[in-house]
C-alpha cells in the first residue's frame, strides 16, 4: 500500500465509498478528532498504569477505530448494491457502553467523594488522562455537529459521552494511584 497518492493536493479527501469532500468538512474533522483522541489514548495506554487499565484502553481504543470508520463512511453510500454494508465491522453497541459505565463504578467504589471540581494535573499520566477527556469531549462535540446534517446510529454519541465520563474516573483513580494530590476548585476572591 502506497503512503501518499497525492490525491490529497488540492485540499480534498475520499470518504469510504469515493466520495470526495474538503478536508476541512465536518465529516473530516469528526472522524479526525477521533484518531486524535485514539493517540492520546495510546499515550495514556503507555504509562505505568494497571495492567487491567490499559486493557480497557486498547479495548476502547479499537472502539474508537470502529467510530472513525462510521463517521469516514458516505451515508449515501453506506450500503452496496448487494444490499450488504459496506464496513465489515462489528457496531458500537449497548454492551460497549455497559463496559465503560461498569468501569467508571467499579472505579467510583474506590475514590473518595467529590465535593468540587478539581484542577487536571498533579502527575503526569494523570494530565495526559485530561487531555484525552478534553480531546474526547471534542469528538463528541463535532460529532454531534455531523449528526445535525446528517444523522447515524446516535449509539455513537453515547459512547463518545460515557467515554468522556470514564476518562474523568480515570484520572481520578490515576490520582489516587499515583499518590498525587488531587486539588479542588475553589474559586479565587480578589
């Protein structure tokens, strides 16, 4: 497989199905915000984290693989004139959704309780967790941008939504893990 094609040269890109759009549409910066998002999972998934962390992370990773290819699909063409579809992959279902909610609990069985909100950082892995949350909640938003013009299973923009809230547990549980302190909001009075 050939890396560049140079078909790209003039500012466009191919859409599963050969449709070609500006590389600045939504449908490009959704499904690209996603890849984002997928790499700064990898980034998170490569620190000295819990063996069963990071295999969730790669579980959600090919997840998110899964979206990326939905949102890089042509609606119009989505289907071929066998009647089949044309991506061969399983669907983001209610039991992906199930796994990240069962996670987050089992995570929240452990942490203290939130009382305020609380500042990203105090270790590394613990930032690189909040950043994904912020490149997720991203995702999610153009997402929802694309599925105003041009509707799909909207199984995907729960998913994007609990993904957001696991990644926040996460960094939390990491906090703990880490013995980093976790520091709360409080807003500054002048």
């Amino acid at each position: 497989m050939k890396i560049y094609t140079k078909t790209g040269d003039k500012g466009t890109t191919a859409l599963f199905g050969g449709t070609r759009v500006p590389k600045h549409h939504i449908r490009i910066e959704s499904y690209g915000t996603v890849d984002e998002l997928n790499s700064h999972i990898g980034l998170l998934r490569d620190q000295e984290i819990e063996e069963s962390d990071k295999n969730i992370l790669m579980r959600i990773q090919d997840r998110l693989f899964t979206i990326g290819s939905v949102l890089a699909t042509d609606p119009e063409k989505a289907v071929l004139k066998n009647g089949k579809e044309r991506l061969n992959i399983p669907k983001i279902t209610a039991q992906d959704i199930e796994l990240l909610e069962q996670q987050i609990d089992q995570m929240n069985e452990d942490l203290p309780e939130m009382t305020h909100f609380v500042l990203p950082g105090g270790h590394q892995s613990v930032s690189f967790c909040h950043i994904a949350r912020c490149v997720c909640r991203r995702a999610e938003r153009m997402a929802t941008a694309l599925y105003e013009i041009e509707a799909f299973d909207e199984t995907l923009l729960m998913y994007l939504n609990r993904l957001s809230d696991y990644l926040f547990v996460l960094a939390r549980k990491l906090s703990k893990y880490f013995r980093a302190e976790e520091v709360k909001w409080i807003p500054q009075k002048e």
